[in-house]
C-alpha cells in the first residue's frame, strides 16, 4: 500500500529528533510500507537533496545503534522530497495538493508537527485546498491547547476539517513498550483483575521523574510548566490505563470510552484539596549525578522570576465502584534524582499479622515504564537459614522481578516508530480523542486557576532531588510514603 507521509515542521526539532529517526528505524525493521514517500514541509528554499543531506548530517548526532550506515542511508534518502511552503498561503496547498495528486498515492497522511499556534491554520488550509479526503489522516502533536478553551477551539476546527477517525492526536507515551504492557498485563491476564479494586488496593503512585532540566526549550517551558507538559496528557493517559473497566473488546473505541469513564470520575477539586493536594515545585541549582547544573531561573529563555512549575505532586480519587477512596498520587518533575517513571500499586497489609514483618512492608506490585521496562512483584517470605525463634516468625521482603528489555529486547520498537506505523495503518488504538483530551482539560483547569490566583509561587527544591519535601508531607499525611522512601 503506497503512501505519502507529509510533515509540517519538516525541518523542525520534533523532525529532526524523533520522526526521522522513527521512520528510518521502520525502514531499516522492514515494517515501513513500501512505496512510501516522505515530504518535508518547511520555509527554507531547500532542492530535495539539500534536505536530504541535512537530515543526513542530523543522524550524526543519533545513537550510534540507530544511525544509517552510507548505503542504507542512500536508500532512505530515496524516500524523502522537500516542499517549500508558507503555511498560511492558499497556493502553497494548491502546490502540495498538485503533489500528491499526480502520485495518487493509497494513502496520505499530514503530520502537523508545527508549533502548535499554526495546528488550525494548517487544517483549515487542507480543507480549503480538498486536501482531507477520506485516504488523508492527520497526525497532531501535543500540547493541543493550553487550557479547555483553547483546546476545544482548536478540536472544533479539526471537526470541521475532518473527521474523529481521520484524526490521530499523539501522547508518545502511549506508544511506549511499557505502556503497552500495562494494557496487556490487566487485559492479557486473569490473575489481576480480582485484585484489582480498592478492597484489595490501598493506594497507587505514578512518579514520572526526569534527571533532565528544560535543555534548549526555556521560552517554550515557560508558557507550559509541568501540569500542561506532562499531568494533562501523560500522567493521565497512565492513570487511565491502570484504572480503566476492561473495554469490550481491543478497539479503539471501545478502549477510549473506557478511558474517558475515568477522566470523568476524577474527584472534583475544591478550595481545600487545591491547597492541600497539589504540591508544585521549581528546580534551583544543585547536582545532577555528582554534576553542578544551574537553576530553572537561570536557564536560557527563562524569567528571572518564573513563576513555572517544573514539578508537580498531587492526590486524587476516582469517584466509581472500583476505587472509591482510594488514593491516586501523580508525580512529575525535572531535574530529578534520576529519570525513572513506574507506577506502584501498593496492596492492602494482611488483615491480621501472626508474623513479624518489616516496618511499612506490603505487597506492591511495581510496573517499571523506564528506563527499565518491566514487573516486580514484592512479596514477603521466610528466609530459611536462620532457625532462632525470633527469625522463625520474622519475614523478609523477596520480589519476582521480570524484566522486559532482557526478554523482548531486539524485537522491541520505539514509541514514534511503533505510532508511525499504527497511523499508516489507521490504528486509533493508542490516540487520543478529543473528547478524553478535553476531559483531561477541564480536571486541571482548577489547578492553573488556583496557582494564577496564589502568590506563593512554587516551592523550591535543590537539583538532583526528589523534589520539595512538601510532597513527601502530603503523602504522609495519608499514612504512606513514595516508592524511594519506602
Ligand atoms: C514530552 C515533554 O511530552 O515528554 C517533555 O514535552 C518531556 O518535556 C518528555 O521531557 C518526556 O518523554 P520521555 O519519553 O523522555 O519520558
């Protein structure tokens, strides 16, 4: 099945760092559809091969595992076209439209890999030029707005322009092995699901930490902080995943539905939870793995006096049968201890104790998202070499640790590459509609509310840290503590 693949931002840095890699570790895979083109879109007056060798040369930088040797790079290339075009000029679509006509190919799919201001711009223009035909799918980029408003704005002008299944709103997590995994260790397997409830479960962590501060994206960090760059999307696309009703079957709507009945059960904020459940933080200068690195404040294209949150920590519930009252703590931060996302579901302690176990010891089931990938499943046994009274009582922790990577490592594709592969074949599975994105709009438009509102500002906490200890106090006041300090 032949296709055009055409990327808006073409010689952008969401182009250059994860599409071209993606799509080039496809075509080396053999799982990239033949007959493909791929046309960057981009302002600068580039011939097809002035592109094709700077994409070429930004492979230098790639890892070394994932870069094109000459002669594979040679048939890569072969594949890619430059198009010039001014995004909000009518001829310029006529000129694509003329394009992809004469090619004619089986499918089209736009990737507006722009930033974000030019998202409506660009789906208006391909209406207008016939450029959202029923082969033409259209891939949109995170952040899709920057609260409920804007967020439905722009949704109302993708409806208008094509329709829900024509539309693939990317959350990369999404597309990561891990995730995935989620999905198949709850739906793939009957040993969970019983325990899967508040009378079994007493809470559930998901700690999203970066060691990483903004890099190169101050001014963009800026208007973004940590709730619209990573809870609003990320954080809550694993919420759902962990808390969701089996979906009837593995279709894409049947996993959305069931996905936006979580969102909508997400515990209402009020003035009081606001101020007690939300903890958000900004990094100052510290160390990162025995390195000094500076403060979020002096970071390029930053405000001296940024009021952004580069960390965030709450607690919520979700209003339904299944978990009324159990608590849910997201976290998420830059310039962490470590770069380290896993979800911990931390099991009820046994009823009544006849043994003497580790002080805070439960079952816990880790769900490790990166950089491992895999289960651990923490249990207490009897160590057997000790025959003494006191050690014959006592248990100790033991966990089954399954690891992913050793398992399936070569067989595993990246997030990008795997979504790629999932619109050329028009899977929605792992996107976004647009009805759970504005949902997830609507739960943390509270929070930016209250922040605009409360002048304290974030709290600070030293680079290189677990964030500011407010978060770990919110958590203890509910009897428990993070994974780290467990
Ligand atoms: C992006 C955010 O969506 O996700 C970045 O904009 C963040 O700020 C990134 O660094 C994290 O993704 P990953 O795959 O590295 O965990």
């Amino acid at each position: 099945m032949s296709f055009d693949l055409v990327l808006f931002g073409g010689t952008g840095d969401l182009a250059w760092r994860k599409l071209m890699p993606a799509l080039f570790q496809s075509f080396r895979h053999g799982t990239l559809p033949e007959g493909g083109r791929i046309i960057g879109v981009g302002r600068d007056d580039l011939s097809h091969d002035q592109y094709r060798e700077q994409i070429r040369s930004r492979f230098d930088s790639v890892d070394n595992s994932k870069r094109p040797n000459p002669e594979e790079f040679a048939r890569f290339a072969a594949l890619l076209e430059f198009q010039r075009m001014d995004l909000s000029k009518p001829d310029d679509y006529a000129a694509l439209n003329t394009m992809l006509e004469e090619r004619n190919a089986d499918s089209v799919v736009m990737y507006v890999a722009t930033a974000p201001a030019l998202f409506t711009t660009v789906c208006e223009q391909l209406a207008a030029a016939g450029l959202n035909g029923f082969k033409t799918r259209i891939v949109l980029e995170k952040p899709l707005g920057h609260d409920l408003a804007s967020n439905r704005a722009i949704n109302e002008t993708v409806r208008r322009c094509f329709t829900e299944k024509q539309v693939f709103r990317i959350d990369h997590y999404l597309g990561k092995p891990s995730v995935q995994n989620l999905f198949a260790m709850r739906f793939g397997n009957a040993l969970f699901e019983p325990l899967w409830r508040r009378e079994h479960i007493a809470n559930i962590q998901i700690t999203m930490a970066e060691d990483l501060g903004v890099e190169t994206r101050g001014a963009f960090y800026e208007k973004t902080g940590a709730l619209r760059d990573m809870v609003q999307n990320h954080a809550l696309q694993l919420l759902c995943a962990i808390a969701m009703e089996p979906p009837i079957n593995a279709h894409a709507d049947a996993i959305r539905d069931e996905k936006l009945k979580v969102l909508r059960s997400l515990k209402p904020w009020t003035a009081e939870t606001l101020s007690q459940h939300v903890i958000r933080g900004q990094y100052s200068a510290g160390k990162v793995s025995g390195v000094p690195v500076p403060g979020y404040r002096e970071e390029m294209g930053v405000s001296p006096d940024s009021q952004t949150e580069t960390f965030v920590a709450l607690r919520t519930e979700i209003t339904n049968w299944r978990w009324a009252g159990v608590p849910f703590y997201i976290r998420t931060g830059k310039r962490l201890a470590g770069r380290d996302a896993h979800i911990v579901v931390n099991f009820h302690a046994t009823p009544h104790p006849i043994f003497n176990t580790p002080v805070g010891a439960v079952n816990k089931l880790v769900i490790n998202l990166q950089p491992k990938d895999g289960l651990e499943l923490h249990l207490l046994a009897q160590s057997q070499g000790n025959r003494s009274k006191a050690a014959s009582q006592s248990l100790a922790p033991v966990q089954l640790d399954l690891d992913f990577d050793k398992r399936f490592g070569s067989e595993r594709v990246g997030a990008y590459e795997r979504l790629l592969l999932d619109v050329l074949d028009g899977r929605l599975n792992l996107f976004v509609r647009s009805d759970e994105q504005e949902e997830a709009w609507r739960w943390v438009e509270p929070m930016i509310e209250h922040w605009q509102s409360d002048t304290t500002g974030p709290r600070p906490y030293a680079a290189g840290t677990w964030g500011p200890s407010a978060a770990s106090a919110m958590i203890a006041r509910d009897g428990f503590c993070w994974s780290e300090e467990s």
